[in-house]
C-alpha cells in the first residue's frame, strides 16, 4: 500500500534491466519505494541491477521471467503477488530489432511482435488480474510514439507498439472503476543502449527524462504520457497527414 504521503512502497518491473525502468526504479526508491522486484532473465546483468538498487536502501527481489515463455507467466508473477501486494507493475520489456532482417526472415518479426505485443498481453492481464484482487495498484505499460503510426523504416517494431498502446488502453477502461489504474506512457527516441547506433529523432530524450514523467503521471493517476510533452501535437500532425504525404517523409 502507499505511505501517508502517496508514495508507492512496492514495485513490480518486468523487464528488470531495462534503462527507463532502472531509472524509474531509482527515483521512487528517493520517494520511499522500499521494495522492489526485478523480474527478468537470469543474467548478471539482472543481478548487477538489483545489487544497484540495493545500495539504494530497497529490498530488492529477482524472479525469473521471459516475455516469449507465456506459459510461464501465471506461475513467475504469480509468486510475486503471493508474497504481498505490488502498488505499481512497470511493464518496461521490449525490443528494437532489426527492420531489414525482420523483412527478410519472418522468424525475427514474429520474435519482435511475440516480445513487444503477445507477451506483454499475457503478462500485463495476469498482473492486471492481481491487481484487481488485490483492489489497487498501478500498471504502467512502456509504449511507443512508434505505435502512433508506423513508419517505413521500422514498421515491425512500430505495429507491435501499437497493439500493445491499444491493449494498455483497452485495459485500462476495463478495469475502471476498480482501484486499478492504467498509465500508457509515450516516450520518443530514447537515447539508451537499446538505441545506440541509431540516428536520433528530433525531440529525443533520455531515460531519466522518462522516469521523471512516469513519477509525475503516477502522482497525477494520468492515463497517458508523452515524452516530451511536445511529442503529442507533433503525432497528431503525423497521424492525421495523408498518406501520400507521409510515405515521402524520410522517416
């Protein structure tokens, strides 16, 4: 439950190395977050994330997770919820991948669409289940201004973002009204080592950027996020632009 000032005391991030979530981690751990679950593939990588955020002061768990293993998922986070309630679930795992090779090798497209959309259903509506039961709680799920609309240079990745922006908000209106509280969040191009290598967007941001706007959004129970604000009137130009138009923008 949160403490006498609002502040989340337990969080859930699937996708335990994850950047933005990592930083997200680190500034509610500043606001009084005392535990905090990692859940992710076993790698050093995850331990090494969670002996940083113990040096924070939290009580810091791991459990083993893998998006695509979505016969798993009841069983992994099931022991999560069964050690207590979680006052905020980050759903922060995902992919980039590669456009080119998606195009040429089905398999790696179903590999991008299978992480980003499918094991994000799955996971994001068993967490959502216990947070029904539990009667309260946050789930925040990391989508894409990528999913607004898709791009020729990464439409894979992008159709992936967008079923997920419309299973977030989907979610979020069937569970009004029960205590639980759904925030899609939208950054742009995130300057993190997902995307090193890959020429910056115009209005790119960093991953404390993002972890600041999720706190401020969780403080506000917003429903959506953008990151930066300014990327909001910028896809709404872009979403509405014909499609003549748009093709020949070198995106």
């Amino acid at each position: 439950m949160k403490d006498a000032f609002g502040s989340p005391q337990s969080l859930l991030i699937l996708g335990g190395t994850s950047e933005i979530a990592l930083a997200t981690a680190r500034r509610l751990i500043a606001r009084r977050t005392r535990t905090v679950w990692l859940a992710g593939r076993p790698s050093p990588a995850l331990e090494d994330a969670a002996g940083q955020l113990r040096s924070l002061g939290a009580d810091v768990r791991t459990v083993p997770f893998d998006a695509l293993d979505t016969g798993g998922h009841e069983e992994a986070l099931g022991k999560v919820f069964a050690e207590g309630d979680i006052d905020v679930v980050l759903l922060a795992f995902g992919v980039l991948g590669d456009q080119e090779r998606a195009e040429a090798e089905p398999a790696e497209a179903v590999r991008i669409a299978g992480t980003n959309y499918t094991g994000a259903v799955s996971a994001g509506l068993v967490c959502a289940r216990s947070l029904r039961v539990q009667g309260h709680g946050s789930l925040v799920v990391l989508s894409s201004v990528a999913g607004r609309r898709a791009r020729r240079s990464n439409f894979v990745y992008g159709s992936s973002k967008a079923g997920l922006d419309a299973f977030a908000q989907g979610l979020g209106d069937a569970l009004y009204g029960t205590g639980v509280h759904v925030m899609v969040v939208r950054p742009g191009f995130v300057r993190t080592k997902m995307t090193a290598g890959t020429a910056p967007a115009p209005l790119a941001t960093t991953a404390e950027a993002v972890a600041e706007a999720v706190g401020t959004g969780l403080r506000r129970r917003s429903e959506v996020v953008w990151v930066p604000g300014a990327l909001r009137p910028v896809m709404t130009i872009l979403r509405h632009m014909p499609r003549a138009i748009f093709r020949r923008l070198p995106v």
